[in-house]
C-alpha cells in the first residue's frame, strides 16, 4: 500500500487532486451563494464534447475541455442574466452538446473506454503535461479569485445594493463564469463530466449548512473537498475500485448526513438562510 | 437505399421507438406544463445505477431501470414539497446514483461497452423482447393516462381549484411520476441516460410553441417525436454514425427554429 505512493502516477494524482479539490471548494462557495449549480452542471457536460473532440485535433482532452467549457462560460456569462434555474433551453443545449460528444466519440475514437474515462474521470492517468496545465490555470484562478474576492462576495449576496455602490456587477459575474468554466475542466479530470457535483457543489453545500460566515465556510468546504479526494483515491487505490466512486459517494453521504444531523442539534440555527438572488 | 429496412433488426427499432415517441411526447407535455423537467433529468440518472445494478445481477437492463426509477419516482412524487434548495438537493442525489452505476459496471466485468450503451442509447441492438416490452408498457401506461387525462389536465394547470373540486391532486402527482419513470426507462434504450430530454421535454416543447391546445400540442408533439426517432435512425443506419446524435440534433435544430421565430415575431 504505502510503496504505491512511491510510483509516479500516484503522486502525480494527489498533487493534481489536492490542487483541484481546494479550486473546485473555494469557486463551488460562490457557486451555491449565486444558485448557478445548473450552470454549473451545463458547463460540465459541454466539457464533454470538449473532450471529446479535441481528439480531432490531435490535443489531449484536457486543453479541449479548457476551450470548451471557457468558451460557453463566457457566452453564459455575456448573454444569459439568468442562468438560473431549470430551463428548457439550457436543458436543450446541454442534450445537443451531449449528442455532439457522442458523434466525435465515434468519429475519431474506437473505444468507449476512452468514453468512461471523460464521464466518470481518470485521475490515476493523470499525465505530467496535465498537471502542468491545471497547476497553472489553478493557481492563475486562484490569484484572480482572491484580488475580486470582496466585491464578488458583496456582489453574490445583494446585487441590487452592490450595484448602487458601484460595484461591476454584470463584469464580476462575467469574470467569474470563466473562473468557473476553468475549475469545471479541471475538476472533469479527477471525477468526470457526470460527477463533477462531488467536488465542486457538494463541499461548499455542507459547509454553507454548517457555517454562514464566508471564511470559515470556505475553509471548511476546502477541507471537506480534500478529505472527498483524498479519502476516496486511498479507498479506491486499496479496494482497487474507481476512485470517482469513492469520492462522489464520500461527498454526496456527508452532504445527506449533515442536513438532519446539524438540523438535530441546533434547530435554530437552520432557518432559512434566502437571500437576494438565491433560489428557494 | 430503402432496402435496410427490410433488415429485422431496423424494423425493431422503428417499432420499439414508435411505441416510445407516444408516450414520451404525451408525458413531456405533462411534465413541461407541470414545471417537472428536472425530475425528468433525475430519474434517468438514477435510472442509470438501476440499469448498471440489473446488468451486474444478470438480469436485462430494463428491469433495473424500471425499478429504480419507479422507486425515486415515487420518492420524488412525496418528497417534491419537503425539499428545500431542490437543485442542490438533487443534484447531490444524482451525482450519488451515477457513483453507484459506476461501481456497479466496474464489478461487472463487461464494463464500458455496457456503460456507454446505458448512457448513449442502443436502439439499433434492441432485442424482440425489449421491443414487446416496450410496447406492453408503453400502450398500458397510455391507456391509463387516458384515463386519467382530464383530472390531470386540471390539476396541472389549477392545482388549487383541482384540489377544491375533489380532485385527489397530490395523488395524481405522484402517479404522474411513476408515468415518467417507465417512459424514462423504456427511452432510455433509444436515446440513452444522457440524451432523455430530447424525445421527453424535446417534442413536446417545440409543439407547445406552434400551438395552444393541449391536444393539438400533444398530437404534434407525438408526430414530431416519431418523425425524429424515425428520420434519426434511418440516417444513422445509411451513415453508421450514433442514432442519439442525428435524434437530438433534429429535437435541438427544430425547438432552435421555432424559438427564433418567436424571437423575430
């Protein structure tokens, strides 16, 4: 057990996991403060036919799923105010870029493991080139992050008043879809377009149950996410089983077991915590 | 160029996607009128352990499909008012279901084939079997629904006055929702886990754009779900590319049609 942390594709994946857990917990805070969890979800599956077809160019799928998934993240964020909810457009387009994935699939890739891999992740296979990019991208998302941290806050939870303050409230929407459309190829990598709820919506959900005071919340979610990713790679290195498997099930039970256990205990801190823009 | 269909195994796919473009397009009309379409989109993932479960077991995949759907249906039908923060809620769920289909195709041995067949959609592989059971479903449940067409038609549109007039709407509900979950299951052979919306939410949404009646909707959604079925998999069996993808370009292209024409008027 303890000699395969010593092989390099182990180590490769904890580093490439470790990073994108904490990414996918801070950018997955604001997710569920600005209710774009369906966003969310359509960006995860345009990353797909990323994926998918930047085998026709020859690039490796990560750079594919980059492209794609910043390159819808910034039409979501220029043209779409409303992003929210269950949409029959966004259900639409989501099934179309779903049915283009499956056409480059068959086109310029045989195997449908390759397939598996894109949808349920592959992070033991995890190349150094990829970890490179995602160190990169991750840390570059990071820096930005943190200089519009306040404003995106004040932003997130009173628009209308962050807007009389002269906060660019349409631009810091706008900057963070990219920040998410960049933390969404990242996080395809370690879980998969289908599980990509594991690490980025379900820390930040249970930790937003538990806390309502934005730093320790992130703090909280990042060390939820590392706990999901690095709990399930160990559980799935030792039981030999998918690794997405471990950690979008080690996620979604502390997500489910939280709400009437916290719920149980302190009944009044679990009023409803609605704000401006938030989806009841 | 026609004569592929005299091939038995296409004849079984227009009959088994007929059966299904009804009913899909009848219960998609409902499920739009009645805000549902996300439960539509759940139930097909969970649908997608039950499938990976049936075929670890052994047994064919629309069994498994039929049961876990059935079950969440239910869950959904009685848990939908309880639920607060839905969409995180759900998702969470789904994201656990599609965890366990993953495991459930990592035991058995047949692995990816199996899991992209679940998730894309088979239909040109369906067997006679599935085909009868798909047609049994499909015509009981449209029988019932017909049955059932007039309450249910008012508690969608009035829940409120439903209720008052002694219609039993929270029951409705929850039967509505084990509709949805056979026709998720036995659609789920044509388009695939991935690809439900767009023979389920798909026809009905574009013929509730041409017209108002709820019949006349239905109808053309009906006709227009057939048409793709039908069209997508003779295109797919002269060019031997994936069904789901000509399936859903035609349900994307013709809603994108009719919405830009509503944009332009």
């Amino acid at each position: 057990m303890l000699a395969l942390l010593n092989q390099q594709f182990i180590q490769y994946a904890f580093l490439a996991g470790t990073l994108i857990s904490i990414i996918c917990a801070i950018v997955g805070y604001f997710v569920v403060l600005r209710s774009q969890a369906f966003a969310a979800e359509s960006l995860s599956c345009v990353g797909f036919t990323g994926a998918t077809g930047a085998a026709i160019f020859g690039a490796s799928s990560l750079v594919g799923t980059f492209f794609f998934t910043i390159l819808i993240a910034f039409g979501f964020g220029t043209f779409g105010k409303r992003i929210k909810g269950r949409d029959i457009e966004i259900g639409m387009v989501l099934s179309f870029a779903l049915g283009l994935g499956v056409l480059f699939l068959k086109l310029y890739t045989s195997n449908a493991t390759e397939a598996v891999g894109i949808l349920f992740g592959s992070i033991l296979s995890v190349t150094a080139s990829d970890l490179y990019l995602s160190l990169g991208t991750g840390t570059l998302a990071l820096i930005i992050l943190a200089v519009i941290f306040r404003p995106l806050l004040f932003a997130s939870i009173d628009p209308e008043v962050a807007e009389a303050r002269g906060v660019p409230v349409v631009l810091l929407g706008l900057i963070f879809m990219v920040l998410l459309g960049i933390t969404i190829a990242e996080a395809i990598l370690v879980v998969g377009v289908l599980l990509v709820f594991a690490l980025l919506i379900a820390p930040a959900a249970t930790a937003q149950h538990i806390t309502n005071r934005p730093g320790v919340s992130i703090f909280l979610s990042i060390a939820l996410g590392l706990l999901f990713t690095w709990g399930g790679m160990l559980l799935g290195l030792f039981f030999h089983t998918p690794v997405s498997f471990f950690i979008a099930a080690l996620a979604a039970i502390t997500y489910l077991a939280i709400i009437p256990l916290y719920h149980l205990i302190s009944p009044h801190f679990y009023v409803s915590k609605a704000h401006h823009g938030r989806e009841v | 160029m026609f004569e592929i269909l005299q091939y038995s195994f296409i004849q079984n796919a227009f009959i088994a996607s007929f059966f299904v473009a009804i009913i899909a397009a009848v219960v998609g009309y409902f499920l739009l009128v009645r805000g549902l379409t996300f439960a539509g989109h759940a139930l097909s993932h969970v649908g997608f352990a039950g499938a990976a479960g049936a075929v670890l077991l052994g047994v064919d995949p629309i069994f498994g499909l039929l049961a876990f759907t059935i079950i969440s249906g239910i869950g959904i039908g009685m848990l939908a008012r309880v639920l607060k923060e839905r969409d995180v809620t759900i998702g969470i769920f789904l994201t656990l279901a599609l965890a366990f289909g993953i495991l459930f195709l990592f035991l058995y041995q047949g692995y990816a084939e199996q899991a992209y067949s679940i998730l894309f959609g088979t239909i040109l592989g369906i067997s006679t079997f599935n085909v009868f059971v798909t047609a049994i479903f499909s015509s009981i449940s449209l029988l019932i629904l017909l049955f059932l067409f007039r309450p249910l038609l008012f508690s969608s549109f009035d829940p409120e006055v439903a209720q008052a007039r002694g219609v039993p709407v929270k029951l409705l509900g929850v039967v509505f929702l084990i509709f949805v979950a056979i026709t998720v299951s036995i659609s789920v052979q044509v388009v695939g886990v991935l690809l439900i919306f767009t023979l389920l939410v798909g026809p009905a949404a574009t013929a509730m754009r041409v017209v108002k009646n709820p019949y006349l909707t239905i109808g053309l959604a009906i006709c227009l779900g057939i048409a793709y079925s039908w069209i997508g998999i003779f295109i797919a069996a002269q060019t031997n590319l994936p069904v789901s993808f000509f399936i859903a370009s035609l349900s994307f292209g013709a809603y994108l049609v009719v919405r830009l024409k509503e944009v332009i008027s």
